[in-house]
C-alpha cells in the first residue's frame, strides 16, 4: 500500500509497517483481478469487485466472510483513495473478529485511515483502542504517534483558540517520553518545537494588536509571557524590540535601555536590534541593563550565561 509507505517513511521508516498490509500481494491480485473483469466470458468481474457488490445476485452476508477477506477489501478501497470505505471495511474486521490477529491488523489500519480522511477524532478513537487493547505491541509507538498527529493536524491559525496545540504538545511529549529511541520520537520532537513556536507566535499576535491600539500595559505583558516563557523560539527577537517600543511609549527608559540591551547581547545581528538601537538612540539613550527592574535583572543573569 504505497500511499501509506509513502507517508509513514517521512515519519519514521518504521520496519513494523511490512506487517500491516501484504502490497505486493494485494497489487498483484488487484492487477490480476482487474484484468479477468476487463477480459470476455465467463468469469464475471474478479473478487475485489464483486466483494459485498450491490448487483451480485446471491450477495452473502459479511459474517460469512473471512477476516482476511474482509480486512484485504480494506486495502483495496484504501489503495484506490476511497477512505471512508476503507475505514468501514477495517472496523468490520475488529467487530466481527475482535481479538483476532487480523483485527489487531485492522485497527492501526483504521486509525490510519481515518486520519488520511481528516476524520481526526475518530483516528485517535481508533489508536487510543490500539494503545489499550495491545499496549506492548511492535505498532503501540506508531499508535501514540498517530494520536499526537490528529492534534498535531488540526492546530489552528495563530489568531484562534490555542486549545489544540496544548493538546498536541502533551500527546507529543507523550510520544518522546514512551518511545525515546524510535523514528517517532524524533519526529515528535520536531513538531513539538513547531507547535510551542506555534503558541508564541500566538503571544505576539495578541501583543501586536494591543500595541497598535496603544494599550501599552497589556502588550507589555505578552511580550514579556514571550521572553520568559518561549525564550527558545524565533518570536523572541521580536518581543524584545516591541517591548523597546512599549517602554519608550510610557517614558519609562530603564525598561527600555534593558530590552535593548538583552536584544544586543542575543541577537545584535538581527534587523530588531537595529530597529530597538535607532528607536534608543534617538530618545538620547542606549542599550544597557539599568534600574531595578525584570529586564535588568534578566540581563544580569544572561551575561552570567543563565538563561531563564
């Protein structure tokens, strides 16, 4: 099943998927099958098609079917994008042969499936199934990781609500502490470091749009949640020279000259620095750690080389 080779290879090159679906297998069937519904007389459309089909005369009911069966026209409906069916196939496969190899088989497969279709709060149904009933399987990393993915997937624009990327970041951490020595891990922690830039980037937003309307204090405070809460992201270059700005704006300079003067210590190569360092020097003033205050005292401590 090349498109779930595809996907899972760019996360992990996990060696456990080859259990999940027989490909070469099911192409060489399908391939065969297709041909003998193309060719003439006799032997009627081939096994994938005439499966459940509506126009079959003397259709059986699915319980006569084998696991196997049913689980392979899973794959099939699968292979052909149709996920939906393909969903419904494997959730058939664990209600009629629960506990069954087949539908342990079938139900990673579904929470697969099902996040392929975008259907995110069924995936994580499916691979929190998977994590209950099969804790300690090959496949229970991937399930973890299929669970932090239907958060991961669904974080909003940096002007919505935030709920989600909380969500995804403990699933992730969820997936770096349980299996810290596989592919998922390390792809988990990947989009974690995303996910958290994610929520700083939230601050700024919400910082910037007080700043505009000269709501100086309330910007102050995001900036600052920035600084001190997301100092490892890229936002933070930006928050120090907006805070430059929304000290200077209340006249209170020593807040401002600290800013400025973590902003050079940091990052004196970046536009912001220049932009705080012009601002500075034309009120008179420059980039230094003075008073009493958060900044300087952060100041002191950065040149000491202890980052908050």
């Amino acid at each position: 099943m090349h498109d779930m080779r595809r996907d899972r290879a760019q996360h992990n090159g996990h060696t456990g998927r080859k259990r999940l679906v027989s490909t070469v297998a099911v192409l060489v069937l399908a391939t065969s099958l297709s041909a003998c519904s193309t060719g003439g007389g006799g032997g009627g459309g081939g096994w994938f098609s005439n499966l459940f089909a509506a126009n079959t005369a003397e259709k059986k009911p699915i319980e006569e079917y084998t696991a196997e069966e049913i689980y392979k026209r899973g794959e099939y409906d699968l292979e052909n994008g149709d996920y939906e069916e393909a969903a419904r196939w494997f959730g058939e496969v664990e209600r009629l042969y629960p506990y069954s190899n087949w539908a342990k088989r079938a139900l990673i497969m579904q929470a697969y499936t099902l996040h392929k279709d975008k259907e995110f709060e069924e995936a994580r149904a499916a691979a929190q199934r998977f994590l209950d009933f099969y804790p300690g399987d090959d496949d229970a990393a991937y399930a973890q990781f299929l669970l932090a993915l239907s958060y991961y997937d669904q974080i909003d624009d940096i002007g919505r609500d935030q709920g989600q990327t909380f969500r995804a970041l403990q699933a992730l951490r969820d997936v770096i502490e349980k299996y810290p020595d596989t592919e998922y891990a390390r792809s988990a922690i990947l989009k974690f470091d995303l996910a958290f830039d994610h929520l700083g980037g939230k601050e700024m937003e919400i910082g910037r749009y007080y700043l505009k309307r000269k709501h100086y204090a309330a910007a102050i405070n995001r900036f600052r949640v920035v600084v001190e809460q997301f100092q490892t992201t890229s936002h933070t270059p930006e928050a120090l020279h907006r805070l430059v700005e929304s000290y200077l704006s209340l006249g209170l300079t020593d807040e401002a000259q600290a800013a400025g003067a973590i902003l050079g210590h940091n990052f004196q190569s970046t536009e912001w620095y220049d932009d705080s360092y012009a601002l500075l020097t034309a009120h008179g003033l420059k980039p230094e750690a003075k008073g009493d205050n958060w900044l300087s005292a952060l100041y002191r401590q950065l040149v000491k080389g202890e980052w908050l």
